[in-house]
C-alpha cells in the first residue's frame, strides 16, 4: 500500500495585501473544518464577520506573536446578553480562546500580529455577514473594503432576531 493512497497532502493559500497575509494552511471542505493563519500589521482590524446557520462557523483563535483587541457581537437572541459588544486584550501565548458560532468576531491589531485559527464549519460566502462601523474605539485602523461595505449593526440585529442557532 501507499501512502499517498491514504494520506493527503494540502499546501497553503496565501493572500497578500498591504494589512499583511491570509493563509490557508488546511481545509477540508468535506469536514468543515479550516485551519487559518493571519499576520496583521499594527492597525489593522479584520471583522466583524459571521455566518448565518446552516454554516455557522464556531472559531478557536491563538495570538502566537504580538497582541490584539478581540471583539464579539452576541448574537443569540435567546442571550441576555444579545447584541452586546465585548472585548480583550490578548497577548502573544499558549492560550487558545473559542469564539460560538453565534458571535460575530474580529479583532484589532494593537501590534504585528500573527494569529492562527481552526474554523469549524464550512464557509460560505452567501451565508457570511460583515458589520461595517463596528471599529468602536479604533478610528484609524486599516479596514478591508470588504468590511466597509457589510451592514450596520443595527441591521445585522435585526436580522438575527428571527434565528435559530441549534
């Protein structure tokens, strides 16, 4: 037997651009389960984003080099804590933090910032939803066009009253 036979072999996809990389290390599409790395420049902010079920995504994230500002928007309508915002300062460390499928996510780079993440769920861009103006204390903060274009959150609100996340 081979082993090439058993055992796939998955090199990474890396997008670059002046805010830093993306890259894809693994994906397995069948799975649902992506592994991610990024480097963010100081100041940049990636986020806020989410994905409406069926392909909601649950995220574990780790700081490996630098530090950031990691934010969430609850997005459980069965939460007292629905439509809140709430946010840490991570540093660089072995800690590994899971961010629910109901929380939209992103994060401030507060200095060159190299952040690994297992995504568990499949992507799916008609399903993703990014919140625009969610850069709450970061006005200077190098935002994708992508993010600037996504939806206030008062509609994503709004939108999320009539979801189920079972």
């Amino acid at each position: 037997m081979s082993f090439k036979k058993h055992v796939n072999k998955y090199g990474p996809i890396q997008f670059d651009d002046s805010r830093g990389y993306l890259k894809i290390i693994s994906e397995d599409n069948n799975l649902g389960i992506s592994y991610k790395e990024s480097f963010s420049k100081l100041g940049v902010f990636r986020g806020m984003h989410i994905q409406k079920p069926p392909y909601a995504q649950t995220k574990h994230i780790r700081v490996l080099q630098g530090s950031i500002v990691d934010y969430v928007i609850v997005l459980d309508k069965d939460s007292p804590d629905f439509g809140k915002i709430f946010s840490q300062e991570i540093e660089a460390s072995e800690n590994v933090y899971t961010i629910p499928k109901y929380c939209a996510h992103g994060f401030y780079a507060s200095k060159d910032t190299v952040l690994r993440y297992l995504c568990i769920g499949k992507y799916s861009e008609e399903h993703e939803i990014c919140i625009k103006e969610c850069y709450f204390d970061k006005e200077e903060a190098i935002i994708s066009n992508k993010d600037k274009d996504g939806i206030l959150l008062e509609e994503c609100i709004d939108l999320f009253k009539n979801i189920n996340w079972e």
